[in-house]
C-alpha cells in the first residue's frame, strides 16, 4: 500500500469509494494488494463485515480481484481506472502497434453522408429494429448458416454480450472463455462478478479437451470467438467447430453459447459458426472493426428466448439503437463504394499478417495470425521483450492483459503496417525475443 494513501470511511460504501478514489487518481496502481480486512476495520474503526462488504463491492464494480493467498489487490485493468492510466506511455516518434484498432484509411464510415430529409423519424412505439437492417441481416447471416429467425440489434459486440449473458447469468456463475482472449471481455466478467474459465487456444480456436474440462467444471456460459479471435488470430477450422458443435449440443440444462462475430468482412477466413448449438445461444456480428469503431452497432442473432430477454431489457433501458445509426449501417453494407474498400482492407490485412509471420518464421520466432487485425507472439519475458521493442521504436501490447493461465507473450496489431516496415520489424521483435535469453517457442 503507497504509504501516501489512507483508506477512510465508517461504511462498505464510503470505504469503497475512498479505495476507488485512490485507483483512479493513480495512488493505487494495478497489482497493488490491499490491506487485510483486519487491518482496515482496525484503521477505520469499524466491524471487519463492513469491510468486508467494501472488498465485495469493490469486486463487483470490476476494481479488485482476490488473489488466494496472496489477498485481494488492484486488478491489472480496473474498471475504476481511466484508460489514459493504462497505457504503454508510448513515447513520442515510437511505431504505436499496440491499440488493436483498424487502419482509419480504410474505414467506409470516414466517407458518409446523410442528405438532408432522407430520414424517416423513429418513434416511441415503433419497431427497434429498422425493416432494412432486419432483411438485410437475415439474408447475409443466413448465407453464413447462422439462424437469424430472431434478431435485434445493440451498440456493439460487447454491449451484446454483456446484454445476452446478463440475461441468464447472476454473479458468481462461471464463464468459459478463451485464454489468451479479449482484454476487454475479461473486464466485462470482473465488473459482473462472473468468474472465468480458461480455456486454451490455437490457431483451429479453442482446444476439445479443454473446453471439456471447463465443461465439467460447471460452466453456464460459454463464450467462443469464430474468426479474428484477439490477441491471436485463431479461426475456427470446420473440424473445430464440428467438435465444439458436437460437445456443446451434447450438455443438459440451460448452457448458453455466446459467439462473437467482430470482424465480419475483414477476417480473411470462412465462417465456421456454432450457431444453434446448444439450444440457448446467440450470435453477435459487429460492424465497428469493417466499418468504423464509432459505427456503435452489432446484429444480435440467437433462439427466441435469448433475443427475447435482451430484447425486453433494452426496452427498459436505451429503448432501441439510433435509426439513425440503423440506417448509415444498411448503407454501407449496400454500398459497392464501400463494400470494394472492405475487401481493400482484408486483403491488406491478410497480407501484412502473412508477411509478418513469415519474416519471423524466417528468423526463427513463432508467430500466429490466421485472421483479424493482430499478429501474436509467444515470448519468455513479457516486460523485458516489451521493453527492448520499445526501445528500437515500436510499440506493442503486453500480453498480461489478455492471459489468464497461458504463457506469456505480445499482440502486434498489423493494421497499418506499410510493406518496407515488415522486414526492420521484424528484425526488433527478434531482438526483442531472443534477447531474454531463450528462442521463442
């Protein structure tokens, strides 16, 4: 504990706060453990429940985590935290490869225009999903082999899963997810106070045995990423999700199956989906990462039950997603202006992700990138290879932040890269790599 900070308060809510307070000007810093809970109600003068009940609160809101013995601490990316704190503190003149985001040059959305009164207003009472969007969607899902009988629409693929797995879910529930997975979803988990279960990938997606395991271990949900999984590219094969589809229809009760669909147009591989399988599922299908991150829009697919729980919750919330942003959406997906700079960026993509990991491979360092927008290698020493690649000027994202129980390594994101800066890249991630002192494995 920083010997500048002090936590106060006689209530688990003004104690909680007192310890957010310190988490967000800095004060605390992630990994940091706090006091025993002991030791707190000592400090403050209370009963050790109602520290206690501040530890929970604190958990919940996605802040802390406990750590078996070694207490409760600071988690790696608390939700309390602005990201500004979180970065890499990249310093200036450094090749920034560490944000995950697509190449803006290549976004349809940069290009839009509404003409004035082409608009038709959406009303309180009216359908929250446009009759465009909704026929659009059924006929492109549908040619993917995904059900889309139910549909409705939320702002993002992330707000889709949290909706859908709110739906059933209640804190303390298991989640299976992938490991290494998205930073972002391992959030969303803490702040629900689910619990996530590891599940190992390669580039086929997620290992048979593994989901097996966390299958026995009482999962209610299962979260899957069908191409372009973050951080490392892996994309179901056929095999893969034939043996996923087989082992997850097989299960009794009520396990949902949450697929995401995040980069539909750009991943540069099949769709393999595990759409209806088992009888609770959704697919969600975001249109941010082809079109543009402030596009808040993703298409939510699944059985009637599942659309309609999420569907009934937006209504008491939000209502519905812009028509607005409904309709610049339909657009884009009918426009050949922007359908023809999608394929100009998966394209790129695939080829800077080819010509990464085949420079690497030709210097000796193991690479995965078979879809998406990122490249991940596997390292000994996360901070030192981090380090030593930021030093030569490039900057990529740790590892840490995507693991839970994998060995370490780095996401290059190869959105941008220009052909001439493959080559002295790769060169700094050897150096990088094979300066901790071992060869990547």
């Amino acid at each position: 504990m920083p010997v500048q900070y002090r936590i106060s308060g006689k209530g688990a809510e003004s104690i909680a706060g007192s310890i957010e307070e310190a988490i967000s000007a800095g004060r605390l810093a992630p990994g940091d453990t706090l006091p025993p809970i002991r030791e707190v109600a000592a400090q403050v003068g209370v009963n050790v429940n109602t520290v206690a009940a501040a530890y929970r609160l604190l958990r919940d809101r996605g802040a802390v985590e406990t750590a078996g013995r070694r207490g409760t601490r600071v988690r790696d990316r608390p939700a309390t935290t602005p990201r500004s704190l979180l970065g890499l503190g990249v310093p200036a003149g450094a090749r920034d490869l560490s944000t995950g985001n697509p190449n803006p040059a290549l976004l349809p959305i940069a290009n839009v225009r509404l003409p004035a009164g082409s608009h038709t207003p959406v009303l309180y009472g009216e359908s929250a999903v446009s009759a465009e969007l909704a026929e659009f969607a059924r006929a492109t899902l549908t040619a993917d082999g995904v059900g889309a009988d139910h549909l409705t629409v939320t702002s993002g693929a992330l707000d889709g899963i949290e909706r859908v797995l709110t739906a059933y879910l209640r804190p303390g529930d298991r989640v299976a997810v992938e490991d290494p997975g998205w930073a972002n979803l391992l959030d969303l988990l803490a702040a629900l106070g689910l619990s996530a279960e590891p599940v190992r990938v390669d580039d086929d997606g997620p290992l048979i045995l593994e989901m097996a395991r966390a299958l026995r271990r009482g999962v209610r949900a299962v979260v899957v990423t069908s191409r372009a999984q973050n951080p490392t590219g892996a994309a179901l094969s056929a095999d893969r999700a034939g043996a996923l589809r087989s082992l997850l229809a097989g299960r009794s009760g009520e396990l949902l199956v949450v697929e995401d669909a995040h980069c539909a147009g750009i991943a540069g591989t099949p769709l393999h989906s595990l759409a209806g399988s088992p009888r609770r599922w959704a697919f969600v299908r975001s249109a941010s990462k082809a079109y543009g991150p402030d596009l808040r829009l993703a298409v939510l697919a699944g059985d009637r039950r599942t659309i309609e729980r999420v569907h009934g919750r937006l209504r008491l919330g939000p209502g519905w997603v812009s028509g607005l942003l409904q309709e610049i959406a339909v657009g884009l997906w009918s426009d050949d202006a922007a359908t023809r700079l999608v394929i100009e960026a998966e394209e790129r993509y695939a080829s800077n992700r080819s010509q990464l990991c085949a420079a690497l491979a030709d210097r000796g360092v193991a690479a995965h990138g078979r879809s998406g927008l990122n490249v991940w290698i596997p390292v000994t020493d996360e901070a030192v290879a981090i380090t030593r690649l930021l030093n030569a000027g490039w900057a990529a994202a740790p590892g840490t932040r995507f693991r839970i129980s994998t060995p370490p390594g780095m996401r290059i994101t190869i959105a941008d890269l220009a052909s001439d800066e493959i080559d002295p890249l790769a060169d700094a991630v050897v150096e990088a790599v094979h300066g901790t002192g071992r060869r990547s494995v």
